[in-house]
C-alpha cells in the first residue's frame, strides 16, 4: 500500500494571522491556525511540529 501524501499550503489572512492549509487525498482539508508569520508557518511545514502534526492524525510513525 502506497504511503497518502499530505500536501501543506501557507495562506495569509492578515497582516499578523497566517494558517496552514493540509490536503489529504479522499478527505477534507484541514486548517492550522496560529501563525504570525509566512516564516513562521514555513518553519511549522519544515520542522519538527509538521511531524508531529502528522503522528497526532495518524500519518506518521
């Protein structure tokens, strides 16, 4: 069985409110709120946090 891929995409709200967009094939799409930045959100995909994310819905081990 092929592993799903999530895909996560940065969208600015405000000028301080950024969120995450998470894409997961055949679901609906989630949204991670909290960010203050593009930078910030961009750390939160390339970081530890995404991976924990992931493990907390059950996508990663």
């Amino acid at each position: 069985m092929a592993k799903t891929k999530v895909t996560f995409k940065t969208v600015r709200i405000a000028d301080n409110d950024w969120k995450i967009l998470a894409d997961y094939p055949d679901s609906e799409q989630r949204e991670i709120k909290g960010f203050t930045s593009k930078a910030d959100a961009d750390d939160w995909i390339n970081g530890d946090r995404k991976i924990a994310w992931l493990r907390s819905q059950g996508y990663a081990k």
